[in-house]
C-alpha cells in the first residue's frame, strides 16, 4: 500500500519520508511499532486494496478503516478488515469560528450557574454539584468539537468577571488536558466539574481584597490562603462532589518543592489532580486580565511557567502545552508542510495565534533562509503538528543553533 500521510507527530514515526510504498514485512512491524494512531493510504498508488493486506498472526488487536475521500483511505496502524464507522463520526465537524459563536453562548450561561453557585454558598446553602455535570459536559463537548474555541475565548475574560469565567476556563482546561493524557471519559467529566468548584472558597474572601489593585498585606494574604480550605469544607458538606474535586479544591495550590499551601505537600504527596489543577489554575490566571497585572500572552506565559523551577511537574506541563498546541519560546516544532521551525511567541489580535520561525526543511534535510509565520488556530495546513527533537535531526550545538535563528533578521 501506498502511505500518504501519517497522523500524529512526524517524530511518532519511524521514517524519513511521509510519501513511500509499503514493500516488505520489515516496513510493516516499523510501523506497528511507533507511536503513530493511524495513516492515510493512497488507493490509486496502492497494489492492494486495505481489505486486501493480510496481517501477520502476532498482531490480532481489533481495528477499523474509515472511508475520507477516494482515492485516499484513513486507516489505523494494524490494517485490519473494514467496518462501518459510526454516523456521528461522518458528521462534518464545524469550523473554528462557528464553534466560536457557540462558545460565547456557553461561556455566558456557565458564568452566569458559577455566580449563581457563588452566591448559594455565601447565603451558607449546599452547593449541588449535580447542577455542574451537565454544565461540565457541555464545555466537553465544545472541545471535542473544536479544542481553540472555547479555550481562546474564555482568556478574553473581563476584570470584574475574572472568578467565575477563570472556574470555566479552568473547566475547559482541565478536560481537554485530561483527555489528551487519554484518562477515562467519566474521570475527564470529574476533572470539568473539578475545573468549576476549584475556586468556590473565595466566597470567604472579601471582593476589595479579591480585586485589589496593589500588593496584599500579611493578614489579606492569609485570607486569600484560606481559600482552599474553606472551599474544600464546603464542599464536603454537598452531596455528589467528585473525590477529584474534593482533590483539586484543596491541593490546585500546592508546588512540588513543597512551598505551597495549604498542606505544603512535596512530590510523591500530590496526586495528578493535583498537579494538572496547579497547571491549569495558574496558566489561566496569567494569561488573563487582573485588577493589578495585564495578561501574557499564551507563549510568553509557558515560558515563564517552565522556568519557575520546584512550582510545576516539568513532564505534565509539557504534555499540557502539548494539549493546547500552544508551546514556550525556543520550542523545536514541525510543522504540517515539512519544515521545522522555531517558536518565537504570541500573535494576532487576541494572540491566539503561534509565532513560528520557519529555518527546516524536512525533505531536503537542509536550512533554508529564516522567515515567520503565524500559525492560527484554525489553520488546517500549515499547523503545528507537535514538538520535535534536536537529537532526531542530529543538530550538532542545538542550543548555539537555536540563538543563531531566533537571533536571524528576516523580511517583514
């Protein structure tokens, strides 16, 4: 068969080329062996069809073709025979912009549940976390349909609304990277509700402290400290509370130094809930608005996290910054068109977009001369397909060649 493509990132799969024929059974267990989820074949340029390629015995799993476009089949690595894939999976997906109306529309009404929720704990009543699921499974949803959208939208927060869109945001955040770690669904809809009620203890807080503009004194910061806790004992008194938002509630302030409140837990002590909370709460916190600082910008602030040593779990923050396709400054990328290139921050009107300067081609395997390009979220070609590593491409002084590009004067 003949490969097209393969999906995923390029550094997944074994091979120097995207574009070959499949020829021999060596060829074949390379590409069972990667890390790539699938393939695209080009029928006119194969010599069997799919339902033609016999599997070798070792390899049994279950698999599924699904027919895109002739001549070109989407198939998973260990071909096995067709099936019919589920009507829902042929639904045309909606565009980035689209979805972006939907999202403001979902944005407004779970701010307006989280104030509601809000001021039924500050009158001392039971939160029903119940009332959070579907909320939950509605932000899901957008994701599935389109991971930027709402994740974009809800950083455009305004200051006097920031605590009930950031429990949104942090929604958002927290399943699209739960499931880009490929947890369970149900464990995914556990951390969206986690992402709402992780903030509920601010209602112990008084708003001029919450929105103050300069520096807190020593008992507004022990106030603000408290937060956890109390969200945490409100919480336990509610019926239907998922443990992971019982986790993250206490624990999104934790660092893995230990220097964190409000148990100052080390390493091992914080549970990954814990970890992705940490993550999540304060990548939309500085990419937000607030009273006292303007926002970073989504690059400008993955920088900045990944140099706070002892605060995050470096690997996770990786893998979170992976998730949103959004990568610190001087990250190795590749990207759809087969060049590599170097990311030099934020762009666009709203900075969603990724600054990447191009200086790789990846079929040649030579430099070419430095030039920007903006990557948007809704870009199907080029895009960013992933990270990718120094190493692979054999760059001699990979940090020397990083300074050399970033450092390049290239056209306007």
């Amino acid at each position: 068969m003949f490969i097209h493509a393969f999906e995923g990132s390029w550094f997944d799969h074994p091979f120097w080329t995207k574009h070959f024929c499949v020829e021999t059974a060596e060829q074949l267990l390379r590409i069972r062996g990667s890390a790539i989820d699938g393939l695209v074949i080009d029928q006119s340029r194969s010599r069997v069809t799919t339902s033609e390629a016999v599997s070798p015995p070792q390899f049994t799993r279950p698999t599924a073709v699904e027919e895109v476009a002739p001549p070109f089949r989407r198939a998973q690595v260990a071909f096995g025979l067709p099936s019919t894939p589920p009507r829902d999976e042929l639904r045309r997906k909606p565009g980035y912009n689209s979805e972006c109306r939907r999202a403001r529309r979902l944005i407004d009404k779970s701010r307006d549940a989280v104030i509601d929720m809000f001021d039924t704990a500050r009158l001392g009543r039971a939160v029903e976390a119940r009332r959070m699921v579907p909320l939950a499974r509605s932000i899901g949803d957008s994701i599935e349909r389109d991971t930027k959208a709402l994740v974009n939208l809800v950083r455009l927060k305004e200051k006097d609304e920031y605590t009930y869109v950031h429990s949104v945001a942090v929604c958002a955040l927290m399943m699209n990277f739960g499931r880009h770690l490929g947890l369970d669904e149900p464990v995914v809809q556990d951390l969206g509700v986690a992402g709402l009620l992780h903030d509920l203890g601010k209602v112990a807080i008084a708003d001029d402290i919450l929105n103050k503009n300069g520096s807190l004194s020593e008992g507004e910061l022990h106030s603000v400290r408290g937060h956890p806790l109390a969200g945490h004992a409100l919480l336990e008194n509610s019926q239907g509370v998922p443990e992971a938002a019982l986790e993250v509630c206490l624990r999104h302030h934790e660092k893995l130094d230990g220097g964190g409140y409000p148990g100052g837990l080390r390493r091992e002590a914080l549970s990954l809930f814990a970890r992705m909370g940490a993550i999540c709460d304060v990548y939309d916190a500085v990419t937000s608005n607030r009273p006292y600082k303007a926002a970073w910008a989504p690059c400008e602030a993955l920088t900045e996290m990944q140099g706070w040593t002892g605060h995050f779990d470096v690997p996770l923050l990786d893998r979170f910054a992976d998730s949103l396709g959004i990568f610190p400054i001087g990250t190795l990328v590749r990207l759809s068109s087969g060049e590599l290139g170097i990311v030099m921050g934020s762009g666009g009107e709203a900075w969603e977009d990724v600054m990447v300067r191009v200086f790789f081609d990846c079929e040649t395997l030579a430099e070419c001369d430095p030039f920007d390009r903006a990557v948007a979220p809704s870009a199907e070609n080029p895009r960013i397909v992933g990270r990718d590593s120094p190493t692979f491409w054999r760059f001699p002084d990979w940090d020397m060649m990083r300074w050399r590009v970033m450092a390049a004067e290239v056209a306007a």
